[in-house]
C-alpha cells in the first residue's frame, strides 16, 4: 500500500473516528487501539471500533500512483503525527510487511502494524429497515432526551436511548430511574411502520459528535443487532441493547391537577442561583406553590439557605415538593419555548414539564424527600 494526501485531508477524517478508541483495550484487544486503514484505487476509508460501535470515514485520493492495500496503524500515534505537521503538508503513507512508513517534507516516521485479519468489524448485514432523516431533525431529538441516559446503571436498557419509529414520527427517550426524557419529531415514510431500538449511550455521544451543526439528510439502517447510520463520509454502526425500555407513553401520558405556567429563563435563574449553595452529593430544592407565586427554598449540609419568590401563574391548592434541582435546571436547557408548564398531582408522585406552544420534548421528573 502507498499513496500521497495532503495533511488536511487525512486528519479530518482521522479525527472523526478516532473517539471510539479507548486505552482500555491496552492489554485485552490491543488491535482495538489501532485504525483500519484501506486503499481502493482513488478512495481511502479510516476504521474504528470497540466491537460495541464502529466508525468508518472515507475520502479521496487525488495522487495518481496509489498502490492499493490495507493495514491498521495505533490511531493515537498516527494522529498525534498529523496534528504536529504544517498545516500544507503533504503526507506519503506507505506499507513496508509489518510497519508502516510516514513521510512529511523533511519528517519520516516508521510506526508498526497488527495484522489486519485480527481488526474485528461490525459491517457485515445489518438490516432491511430503511428511512432518511434530516440532521436537523436527529440532532434535536438527540439534544431533547440524551442528558438524560443512565451511565452504568444494572438496568443495562437504561444506558442508552430508545428510538421509535411509528405512525410517521420519530421518537427519542431516555431515563436513568428518577427521570424521563422524551423528544419527537415528524417523519415522511413511504409505508407506515413500527420500529423499536435501544441504542447505548456511547453509540449517541458518537453520532451527536460526528453530526455537529451540518445539515442535510442522514440514512438510518436498522436491523434486530445493529444500527446503522450513512452520511456521505462517514458512517456510524452501534449494536444495540436489550431489554424492555419502560412504558414511555404511560408516563408522559400522566396528568395532575396542580398546574403552574412560569417564564423558562426567570426559572432557569432562580435554580442556577439556588444550585450554587449544593455540592455533588446533595442538591435538593423545596419548591412551595401558592396562588401566584413559587416560592424556592434549599438548605446545604453547611446549613446555608436559600430562599426566592418567583411569581408564576398558579391558581391551585398549596403544594410543597421536593426535586433534584440539577435535573429541572437540564430541562429548562433544553425547552425553546419561552414559557413552561409544571404539572402535579401530589407530593409523592412525578411531575410533568413542558413548553407551552411547543409538541416536543415532555420530561418527566420524581420528586424527592427532603
């Protein structure tokens, strides 16, 4: 294998897909540290994987005495090389049996190989399930419900997000146990279908990060193991988790007859102020309705208070509830409208936020005792 690029055009791509490697896989699956590199006559692809989600970045090659080929190279070096060089430099990578050469104007740098049987790859068939969406439209249902994934939580389902296609729309949920999320948008479909995934949380960091702010349309493939996702470059496989996600449209379904309508940024700011008072362990925050007025109380372990009035429209009975005020703060980031409604029904049962105006994102959070 050999071939000519310029700096620039190798490294993007290379720092596409170099997120999905981990230093985890050190002395496990050493070849997992390591990019895929191929060459196909004028095309070049960039494969990397940690057997859970695979990335694969394509580009073109304008050097006409290409030599075709396939080796994987440590992703870390081999990136690490390309930022250090000017920012014109033109790169020649070639493949001499077991090490791979680099040269860059006066540089040369030999890295050495794994043997390309050993890399492990998720591009087999995945599925007949197909569809186009907008990235506009993805990385809002992303940016609606993702803050709310569990992390490592035994109820392996939760680590990740459901994606549910049906009756035309797209819908994203998420939910780590003392909260849900759950965002949708519109979806023009040929025939109308019902399809019901869980992707991990590390499949969705990955696609919000390659998505950025670009625009124009995405591919989605599905299939009972797999999701796949086509972008003209780059593309994203991600196994999928098992398990029975909760009963979404039960909960967000559920109604109370305490409601309170309030202005998002004045209650953004009113947590933020009373969130300074917390440390990580403990961040619990009274809230005390009256008619017209919320009324945010929070004690630290320190035994400093806080207390603020904020008027709101609310013309139910008294009400005192307690939340992780961590968690209304994310909701408030993520709502667009200008105005929020919280709906209760007592003390000891969740509480429903949305927008007013808006057919969006519904979140859903449990109270807490205090």
């Amino acid at each position: 294998m050999r071939f000519t690029i310029e700096r620039e055009a190798f490294l993007k791509p290379l720092r596409a897909v170099a997120g999905v490697v981990e230093r985890k896989h050190t002395q496990t699956s050493p070849v997992l540290l390591n990019v895929l590199l191929k060459v196909q006559d004028n095309h070049f692809s960039l494969t990397t994987t940690d057997q859970e989600v695979e990335l694969v970045a394509e580009g073109k090659l304008e050097d006409p005495n290409v030599e075709n080929g396939a080796v994987t190279v440590p992703v870390r070096k081999l990136m690490d090389i390309c930022k250090t060089l000017p920012e014109h430099e033109k790169l020649t990578i070639q493949e001499d049996k077991e090490r791979v050469t680099l040269r860059a104007g006066r540089s040369r740098f030999t890295l050495s190989t794994l043997p390309v049987s050993d890399f492990p790859s998720l591009s087999e068939k995945i599925g007949n399930v197909e569809f186009s969406i907008s990235k506009r439209n993805l990385r809002l249902l992303i940016e609606q419900t993702c803050f709310a994934m569990a992390e490592q939580d035994v109820r392996y389902y939760l680590n990740g997000m459901l994606l549910e296609v049906k009756d035309n729309f797209v819908y994203s949920v998420a939910a780590d146990g003392h909260r849900m999320a759950f965002g949708k948008v519109e979806l023009s479909l040929k025939e109308s279908k019902t399809i019901r995934v869980i992707v991990p949380r590390k499949g969705i960091l990955e696609l919000q990060r390659i998505l950025g702010d670009t625009e124009g349309d995405i591919k989605i493939i599905l299939g009972d193991n797999h999701i796949r996702l086509i972008d003209s470059d780059i593309q994203l496989t991600s196994k999928l988790l098992e398990g029975r996600f909760p009963d979404y449209e039960r909960i967000v379904a559920s109604e109370g007859d305490k409601i309170f309508v309030g202005q998002r940024e004045a209650l953004k700011e009113s947590f933020q102020r009373a969130a300074a008072l917390f440390n990580d362990r403990f961040r619990g925050v009274r809230l005390k309705l009256t008619k017209g007025l919320l009324k945010i109380l929070a004690t630290n372990t320190e035994q400093d208070e806080v207390e603020e009035d904020l008027e709101i429209d609310y013309k139910g009975e008294e009400l005192e509830i307690g939340f992780n005020i961590r968690y209304l703060i994310d909701f408030l980031n993520v709502i667009p409208t200008d105005n929020v409604r919280f709906t209760f029904s007592d003390a000891n049962s969740s509480a429903r936020v949305e927008g007013v105006g808006s057919d969006g994102g519904i979140y859903v959070i449990m109270p807490m005792k205090i």
